[in-house]
C-alpha cells in the first residue's frame, strides 16, 4: 500500500472517504471517533513515589544486608538486627531523596498535543479541541498555528513548518501538494505532509488528516519512548558483581567455621555466634551509604557546573563513556540561521559573525557604504522580507531573519529602507517557482527586489552589478554562477540568489530581465568553543558521534568545520543503513568507525546506540529534540539541552545542561572519572578493614580462644570507622591529569586483581595487630577476657582510622598527598577518635557494647598495635607493590 506522500490528492481524499469542501458529516465524525478513539498520545504510568522507594533496595549489597539483620533477629541479636537495619534505612533515605522523581516524557509528549484545531466539516468552519480530530478531517492551517495530526496537504499558500525538534532539519520546510515518487523518503523530504507537533511559520494551507494519536509520527517516537529500556549503569553492575562476590565469600567463609568447629566436636551454638560475628564482619554495611554520598556530592558538583543529573548512579556512567552520540541542530550548532558567505561579481565575501566587524574579502574588510553591489545586495535581502528582528525571539522564518541580521551589521534595517521606500506590492514566495518579490516605491517608480533559488533566479537575470555597474550576463557568464552556488552549497550552504530591477509600473511581471546581484550562503554555525571541546574529548579517549536529521552536505559542513570528521570519513546517511541485525562483521566494523550520521529517523538512532552498546562501548547521548527522546532514554546516559531542548528531551534524559554547552558534558566527565577512581579507593579502604575483622574472627574461632571483639562491636567500629573516613576518601578532588587518560575499559571490574592482593595484605596487617594486642592482654598481662575483648575492640577501631593513611596513590609523597590535604579526612578521624571514646567513658554507651575502661596500660598497648600496620605497609607502597587506587583503561578510538 503506498503511503499518503506518494498518493494524488484525489487518491488521499478517496481512500479518507472525505472531502475537501464540505469535509465530513457529524454522523462520519462521530462514528470515526468512536473507531479511532481520541487524538492524543496513549498516557503511561507515572514512575510512583512507592516505586522509586523500592529501587533503592535493588541492590545486591543491600540484600546481603537485610539478610545479615535477619540472621541477626532469629539468633536472638536485636540490638545488631536493629543496627543494621538503621544501615539499610540510612541508605535508602539518601537515594531516595535524592532520586525523587518520575519519569514524564510522556507526560511531556501529551502536553504538545493539548491544542486547538481548525477543521471543515459538514462545510462549515469550526474550531475544535485537538483531542477531537480524526482521521478524514479537513484540517485549515495558519503562521503560528500547531498541527495537530499528521496531515497529506491540499493546499499550501507559501506554507513553511518548523520541523527541527521532529526531523532535526535546521531549516524550515518548504511546503507542496503534489505526491512523491513510489519509494521510501525520509521524514524531512515529505515536504507534501505537516506533522504533528510541529508548527507553521509562514503561510496558509489545508490537510486531511491521515493519523491521529498514536498513529502519528510523534506516536511513533512516543512509542519508542515508551519501548525503550532504561540501560543498566555500569556502576549498578559493578556494584552488584561485587555483592554477589560478598555473599559467596560470606557463606564460604561461615560455612568453613561451621564445618571445622562441627569436625573438633565444638560447642555449635558458639559456632553459630561465630559465623554470624564473621557474616556481620564480612558485610561492609558503609558500602551502599557511602556510594550514594560520594553520587550526591557528585550530583551536586556537577549541577554547580550546570549540569543537572536526575538519576544518582549517571553521576559515574559519565566517567565510564568513551562515546558522545550527539545531534547537531542546536547541540554543536546555534541552531540559528547565519549569513556566512555573500557571492558578488567581484568576489566570495566572508559574513563575520555577531562578534566581527562586517564583511571580508581575501583579508580585506569592505565597507557597504563604498561598495555599490554589497549595499543592494543587502538592501534586497532585507526589502524582500517578511521577518522581524525587533522582538526577542526574532519572528519568521529563519533564512529571512538571517538576512535581516546580515543588513543590521551594515547599520541597514528594513524599518529604514521602507521608510524611504515604501511597500506597494508584493509577490509572494511560490515554491513551484522557488522565488518572492516586492516592489517598493523610488524615484518616481519603482524598484523590486528578488530573492529565491539559484536555478531558477539566475536565468532570468540579462545583467549583473559589478564594481563597474551593470553589465551584461551571457550564458557562459550564467554557468559560471551556477557553479559558484553548487560549490556553496557542497560546504553544506542554503544559497539564496539575490536580484533587483527598476521598472515604471508596480504590474509589472516581477520576474524578468533582472539584474543580478549575488548569492549569500546560510548556514546553522558551530557553537562557539565546540572545536576545543571535541578535542578534549578526543584527547580522553571519548569518541564523538554526530547523528542528524539535516543532509549530508550540510552534516559534512559542519563535521569538518569542528574537526570531527576528515575527507575519507563521509556522512552514512539512512538509506544507506540496512537492518542492523543482518549485518556482517566487517559490515558493522566499517559502520562502527563512522564519525557522521545524516537524514537518519529517530528509530535509526536507537538502533545505532544499541548497537554500540552491544559491541561493547558506553554510550552518552545528546540531544535537544523529540526525535531525540528514545535514544536519550535508550543511552547509558541521556544528555538533553536545557535552553533550547523541548520538554520531552529533558524529560527522558538522565542529565540536562542548563547552559547547553557541550563543554558542561566535558567537565562532568572529568567528576564522573574522578567519583570512580574515589568509590574504588574506598572500596578498597573498606573491603580491607572488613576483612581485618574476618581473619582475626576466623583465627581466633579457630583457635578455640575467646573472640576478639563482639558482634555488636564489630557493628559500632563499622559506623565509626567505615561511613565518615570512605565518605571523606569519597569525596577527594581527584587527579589532576584524569582528563589526560583513556577511559576504563567498559569490562573492568570494579575490583581488579591487584586491588583484591592490596585488600588481603591490608587486612592480614591489621587482623594480626589486633591478634597480637589481645594475646598480650590475654597473655601477658593477665587481664580478664571482658577487658582483653576491650583491647581487641580499641586496637582494631584505632588501626582502621588509621588505614586511611595507606590509601594516598603509591606515587604521592608520604605526607602531603591527596588524603592528608583533604580536610575531611582530618574531620573523619577527629569524629571517630571522640566516638571511640564514647563507647569507652559513656556508661549507657559502654554498657551496650560490654567496652571495660581500659585504663593506661590497656590505652598504650592499644594504640602501640593500631599504628603497626601503617607503619609496615609504607615500605609495600614505596617499593610499587600496593599499587591499587589506579584505575586502568584503554583507547577505543579504533
């Protein structure tokens, strides 16, 4: 069946069952209604507020958790049951509050379709709800006005729409009625059709409707919106690979003292009290809290660089990307029509910016006043014009407000040029033959000024203006400036032609005999800084992708320009794209090395970020546009534009610039780096302190000796000595040469084997310090197992504060680095020196934890035995062995 671009009007109005002059009957309409339903987009659950609770538990950590608690209650251990459910609580509270929101692209996408409508039917004209369009109807169309279904045009009077947040096309659209060849057209060519949310900027027209709802095209991304799963961050996998690995180690570990106690025909139910005293010891219950703290300090650093993070765990995805897949209109350009070249008889000239001081032509500036033909050719652009520069945002359409502000740099405004030339008629724009005029009252008769496309202004012109005036234009003259507007447009310009005549009377056929003027090249410009920061992300090791709905010319244009994209590097554009799936491996290969992606859907684009994603990279998106929504959703990390983004981008982000620089994306990767590198340096810091715990539980239970610390103490040095000195590691400033590295490979674990050889040699240091304090105690001093308990419990909360000195990166000096000049580790410290004391000197305190005041032989052999394993770890990190707070990484630039 072909579609509605490809059919006659008469074949459309035919297959509708409509027409165009009285539209349809009341009865039809009713009937439709009740067969389509109403026309808006289908309405999905909000994200509840009991959902976003529950995802805080989803954690693998967590779960190892609640079971520990539970273990805790069935054996009779409330108080650690307890303690650790406060953990567990803690925890959730943090990412919940800071996660409290819902996910309303929907929302957002509904919120376009509330709009009115004005329709023929039963040959009257009225306006209706937009909810109440259906298919058949006889839709009327006006500058300004919303289009509310998608619409095969039957009239279109100079009709343009803005399809930029649908298509990505930074031009607006020409529209036309006749129908288009039998074979698949991008949704930006079909230019007899107007769409769904996008909006008429100039003209006046008439469609019938062919989809509402649903089966609109903005139901279509809708659609995708919906269908399109939330990637799991490659935090949220770590983390989970790692709890995973907790629980094993915990259960093999348990199980172990389990079986040796039940072989030496020991008592079980202190075996029992064992294992559960090395489960708790086992489990770091400061992992979840602490990585949730480290996210949100992160979040909230990064909203300080303006960017805007709504999901905590995107906080470190960002330092995990080594792909940007972005869109061009409006993210690495102005997504704003600039006059950048102005062809005249003597010459190409260059257009400076709003930052310049006019026009330059090989090096020199020319002044307008002085040069005859740049004057006309800016006045014409600027008398045969319908737009507006003096409000704020400029109204029209975006090539004529261009012209407008190219005559403003040469102090012309049109207000001016009418004043002395008033308006007696104008001939508007007709995109059968591509051209506009205006005749304007001078000298007794009357000038008019011509604007439209190259091939079809060009031949009408007998004469061009030189810098010697009026000269004759033959053919060969002709062909010589067709082909200075084909070179034009290859750099990815939108040439416009620019003429003018006089003539005595305003009836005058405008089209005739013209004097030729120049060309002037449009185009959307690069944002300003865009090069540096595509450089910077290449010297990261980040590879940027640009995917757009504009043409290949205009995609390659503005690729070059901003250093993304070489000769041999071409624009792969949609037809050119088969099923992703059917291709074969050097197929894919070839595709994957591709920099830029023209005319592409916004289902191309999902398709092509899955495939990333599936041969291994970690993908961050960027977007502004509707079309954009699925990817942003489907992305590791969803990046939208909070300027100029539309709602339903930002909605279905993870993240949202408030500046729309894509330099904001730079510095936040450079945090999420950082933020990785701080959750392994405190992960290590805590898995060591709590394996510490396990071996000199495990060693004592063994031994059959009395156990070195309670389990409830075992609780209270994991609060003391685990949440504030990780959080203080957690928030660290980082390295200042992150942004000069590669990213980590997207495979490597949190942990790698080198950090788990640092983990075993910390905790065997500390558990034997601990060991060796209490078998003095025990030993040698005699005292009761209550007071040696004690000095267990003092050595191994001091030995942990402590560790945190061994965390500094093996290449930093001794005592001035990275952990000694954070402030917060000094505060981490003084906090759990004063609580440490507490549970000795408060007696409610004391009580609970069975802590005896141990008085100052027990104080000096405590803190004597703390110290040892800084001591004796500095010489492992001065000789290279304990190299384990680098995180590793390697190119994917191939």
């Amino acid at each position: 069946m072909t579609e509605p671009y490809q059919q006659s009007v008469e074949e459309v109005l035919e297959q509708q069952k409509t027409s165009a002059d009285s539209g349809l009957s009341p009865a039809e309409t009713r009937r439709r209604r009740r067969h389509y339903g109403p026309n808006r987009l289908r309405k999905t659950a909000v994200r509840p507020t009991w959902r976003i609770l529950i995802d805080q538990l989803k954690s693998i950590v967590v779960l190892l958790l609640l079971s520990a608690s539970a273990a805790a209650a069935v054996f009779g251990h409330n108080v650690e049951a307890v303690a650790i459910g406060v953990t567990v609580l803690i925890n959730t509270l943090i990412g919940f509050g800071m996660e409290l929101r819902a996910t309303r692209a929907m929302e957002a996408l509904q919120r376009m379709g509330k709009m009115t409508a004005r329709v023929r039917r039963g040959g009257r004209i009225q306006e209706i709800e937009a909810d109440a369009l259906v298919p058949g109807d006889i839709v009327l169309l006006e500058a300004g006005d919303m289009v509310a279904a998608d619409l095969r045009l039957l009239e279109a009077n100079e009709l343009q729409c803005d399809e930029a947040a649908l298509t990505g096309e930074s031009v607006a659209t020409d529209k036309q009625m006749d129908p288009l060849p039998e074979r698949e057209i991008p949704l930006g060519e079909r230019n007899n059709m107007a769409y769904k949310g996008t909006a008429v900027t100039q003209g006046s027209g008439s469609g019938v409707a062919v989809a509402t709802g649903m089966e609109t095209e903005l139901g279509h991304i809708s659609r995708l919106v919906e269908e399109a799963e939330q990637a799991v961050t490659p935090l949220e996998k770590r983390l989970d690979t790692l709890g995973r690995g907790l629980i094993w180690l915990t259960l093999v570990i348990a199980m172990a003292v389990m079986g040796v106690g039940f072989i030496a025909h020991k008592n079980p139910l202190v075996m029992l009290e064992t294992a559960l005293a090395l489960a708790i010891a086992a489990v770091p219950e400061g992992l979840p809290v602490v990585a949730t703290l480290a996210l949100a300090q992160g979040m909230r650093r990064m909203a300080r660089r303006n960017a805007v993070v709504k999901r905590l765990s995107a906080v470190e995805t960002l330092g995990a990307a080594n792909l940007i897949f972005t869109d061009k209109t409006g993210t690495l350009t102005e997504n704003h029509m600039t006059v950048a070249h102005l062809a005249l008889a003597r010459g190409t000239l260059t257009v400076e910016d709003n930052h310049g001081t006019g026009f330059v032509l090989d090096g020199k500036r020319l002044t307008p006043a002085h040069t005859p033909e740049l004057q006309a050719a800016l006045e014409i652009g600027a008398l045969c014009n319908n737009a507006s520069v003096e409000e704020d945002p400029p109204v029209g359409d975006p090539t004529e407000v261009a012209l407008l502000e190219a005559a403003a740099k040469a102090n012309i405004t049109r207000e001016d040029l009418l004043e002395k030339s008033p308006e007696a008629r104008e001939v508007s724009f007709d995109p059968d033959i591509k051209m506009m005029a205006t005749f304007h009252h001078q000298d007794g008769g009357y000038r008019v000024a011509v604007k439209g496309a190259p091939e079809a202004v060009i031949d009408l012109c007998s004469r061009v203006l030189t810098p010697e005036g009026e000269m004759e234009l033959d053919d060969s003259a002709r062909e010589r400036w067709h082909e200075r507007s084909d070179t034009l447009a290859s750099e990815g310009l939108r040439i416009l032609t620019l003429a003018q005549k006089s003539v005595d009377d305003e009836q005058t056929e405008p089209y005739q005999d013209l004097t030729l003027l120049g060309l002037a090249g449009l185009y959307d410009p690069p944002r300003a800084g865009i090069q540096s920061t595509i450089s910077q992300c290449q010297a990261a090791g980040v590879r940027v992708v640009m995917g757009t709905g504009d043409h290949a010319a205009t995609a390659r244009a503005i690729a070059t320009e901003i250093g993304l994209a070489g000769d041999k590097n071409a624009p792969v554009e949609a037809a050119q794209l088969k099923n992703l799936d059917s291709l074969v491996d050097d197929e894919r290969d070839a595709l994957l090395k591709r920099s830029v992606f023209a005319r592409i859907s916004p289902e191309q684009k999902l398709d092509l970020i899955r495939l990333y994603q599936d041969t291994g990279w970690v993908v961050a998106m960027t977007g502004d546009g509707v079309n954009d929504a699925p990817g942003l959703k489907k992305a590791d990390i969803g990046i939208a534009m909070g300027k100029r983004g539309t709602e339903v981008a930002r909605e279905a982000a993870d993240m949202v610039l408030k500046d729309d620089a894509f330099a904001t994306i730079v510095a936040a990767i450079e945090h999420g780096r950082t933020i990785f590198q701080n959750i392994r340096r405190f992960i290590v810091y805590l898995l060591s302190g709590n394996l510490g715990e396990v071996m000199a539980i495990s060693a004592a239970g063994l031994a059959a000796a009395p156990l070195p610390m309670l389990p409830l103490q075992i609780l209270y040095i994991n609060f003391v000595c685990d949440v504030l000195p990780a959080l203080a590691l957690g928030l660290s400033p980082g390295e200042i040469d992150v942004m000069r590295k590669p990213p980590r490979d997207p495979g490597e674990p949190i942990l790698l084997r080198r950090h788990w050889v640092a983990i075993i040699g910390y905790g065997a240091f500390i558990a034997v310090a601990v060991l060796g304090a209490f078998a003095v105690a025990l030993e040698m001093l005699h005292y009761e197992a209550g007071q040696a308990v004690t000095i267990g419990f003092l050595c191994f909360g001091f030995a942990r504060l402590w560790h945190i000195f061994n965390m500094r990166s093996p290449d930093s000096p001794t005592f001035l680095n990275e952990v000694t000049c954070n402030r917060f580790v000094w505060v981490s410290i003084a906090v759990g020196i004063g609580l440490l004391l507490a549970a000795t000197y408060v007696p409610v305190l004391a009580k609970i934890l069975s802590v005896h005041a141990p008085g100052r032989e027990g104080w000096l052999l405590s803190l004597s035995f703390s110290v040892l394993p800084l001591i004796l770890v500095q010489p492992l990190k001065w000789s290279g062995l304990l190299w384990e707070t680098h995180a590793t990484g390697k190119h994917r630039l191939d």
